[in-house]
C-alpha cells in the first residue's frame, strides 16, 4: 500500500494473508495511542482460535439445558460458521499480504455490506435470548413462511414446464419436512398469515415485545455502526458520499490513503462484531471462554472507540473474570 501503509498502523503485517492497520481516530473517539503499532496476530490467532472453538463445543458438547429448544443449536452453529466464514472473508479481501496486484485496494469498500452481517447476527441473537423457547420457534417459523413463499411464487411461475418439475418437487419435498421439524400445523400451513415473519432490525428496534435494555443496546448499535454500514451496502446518497465517491479520486488526490483508512476501520469493526458475537454465543452457552474474550476486548478497547462503546453497553456485563 504504500506510504498508506504507514498511515494506517497501530496494526502490522507479521505474516501473510494478513493486514497493516490503524484506526485514525474520530473527534468522538479520540485516542492518543494510535499512533503505536500492534502486530495483528495478537488478535488474529486467539480470535481465529476462538471462533474454531466455539464451534467445534457447539457441534459436539451443546449444553443439555439448551438441547429440549428446537432449532437453537442449529441457529448458533450457523451463526458461528457464517461469522467465521464472513469475517475471513473480509480479511482476505483487506489483507496486504501475500502482494496480488489482483486484489485492488478498492475491494476495501466492500468490507461494510459484509460486515453487516454480523451486525445483523447480533440483531437477532440479542432479540432471540430475551425468551429462547418462544423466539427461537418463531424464528424458525417466520422462515419457513418465507421458503413456503418463495416456493409457490416459483410453482406459479414455472409449475407448467417439464424442465422444472424435479427442482419443484424437490423443494416440496423440503419444506414439506422443514414444516414438520418446526411443528408447523397443515392448518398454519394452509394460512400463511397464522405465521409471523421474523422481524428485521428496524422492526425489532420497534417492537412492543423488546425489552428496554436490549432495546437501549441495539439503538446505539443501529445509530453508530448498522446504518452506516446499511448505506454502504445499499449505495445510497450517503453511501456514496462516506464510501464509494471515493473511486473517484486519483492517486494525487490521497486516493489511497483515504481508501486505506476506510479499509482500517472496516476491518475494525469487523473484527469487533465478531468477538461480540463469540461473547453472545459464549454466554448463552457458558462455554467459559472468558479470559480469552476479555483478553481479545482489553485490546480492542484501547484502540478502537466502537469496541469500548459496545463492551461498555453490553459485552463488560457478559465477560466474567475466570475461563479459559
């Protein structure tokens, strides 16, 4: 990257596939120890370690409390496994190392759509634990009602041609299961109105049934990070003017410094979302993967002003002094 490299610390490349990172601060989260450098390993491989972790307990050591709620441990793993997944994407796509000239720093801008999906992760599992039984099954209703949509519209459109007619029965024959995994009567089935629809996060921001201190939480996450990440994604005005007007510069215009830090503070919050998504599966589970995450919070903390809103609002609460 660069003179933009230099800019950017306090996070340095130590091997490859990795990343040469500093977040340079805002007027809110002013920090006077950004300008130190700290080799990303120290987060990469307690966090990498960690993510694993959790998902090889939540496919094998699933707590028996837990186990008599339908649908919760397959919600959680995949949840873990797109986080895993969605977070190393993000990071190839930043990473410095190994040099391809390929991987343009502009794919940098894309980091905020797909770090929406851990925000939207954290939307649904902060809603969901409020009451696990009951949420848990209308999550999994509300998106069978989808799929049962989603399969009509397809039989309407192309029930008539041979050509689709194993596909259709095939997906027939899913959701026909699916319906009858999640209790699912032939009588709700036969009215898709009797079946909510899992609400978005707007929606649950609104909802009667949120409980007020999930409620305070998930207003700051959706002011400071859920919309701005929203109008990157959508490539609304404001989108374009925070993230991709910049494509319009020219190397003399600081074109790759300025992508670099938006580059820095994707990753950021990325790597945020994630460790809170660990604590929140962490905590349902009682994993007792504590130390760890208070080790991975203690850092961002100190460097990152979104981590020390978050964990101050929600996560200092969900990290307990003993684990491992």
């Amino acid at each position: 990257m660069g003179a933009a490299t230099n800019y950017l610390g306090p996070w340095s490349a130590t091997t490859e596939n990795e990343l040469s990172l500093r977040k340079a601060s805002s007027p809110l989260h002013t920090n006077a120890k950004a300008s130190r450098k700290v080799p990303f390993a120290v987060i990469r491989d307690k966090l990498d370690t960690l993510v694993a972790a959790l998902i090889n307990l939540l496919d094998r050591e699933f707590p028996k409390g837990l186990a008599a709620i339908p649908g919760l441990r397959p919600f959680l793993l995949v949840s873990m496994k797109t986080t895993q997944n969605t977070y190393e994407a993000i990071r190839y796509v930043a990473a410095d190392l190994p040099k391809d000239p390929a991987r343009k720093l502009a794919f940098g801008l894309l980091i905020d759509p797909l770090a929406r999906v851990l925000a939207d992760i954290i939307f649904t599992i902060v809603f969901m634990q409020e009451d696990l039984p009951a949420r848990v099954g209308w999550y999994h209703r509300g998106g069978w009602r989808e799929l049962k949509e989603d399969f009509d519209r397809h039989r309407a459109e192309y029930g008539a041609l041979v050509e689709w007619q194993n596909w259709l029965q095939g997906y027939e024959r899913a959701i026909e299961s699916s319906r009858v995994t999640y209790g699912i009567t032939e009588a709700e089935a036969g009215n898709l109105r009797n079946l909510r629809y899992w609400p978005t996060p707007g929606q649950i921001l609104r909802s009667e049934e949120l409980g007020e201190e999930s409620r305070q939480f998930l207003t700051f996450l959706n002011d400071w990070i859920y919309r701005g990440l929203s109008s990157g994604a959508h490539v609304s005005g404001a989108g374009i003017v925070r993230r991709h007007g910049f494509l319009l510069l020219h190397r003399d215009e600081r074109r790759e410094e300025i992508l670099g830090k938006l580059k820095s503070d994707g990753v950021f919050t990325a790597t945020t979302l994630t460790v809170a998504i660990s604590t929140e599966v962490n905590s349902i589970c009682g994993y007792g993967r504590d130390s760890t995450l208070s080790y991975l919070w203690r850092i961002l903390v100190e460097f990152w002003g979104e981590a020390k809103d978050l964990f101050d609002r929600r996560y200092s609460k969900l990290v307990v002094t003993k684990g491992t």
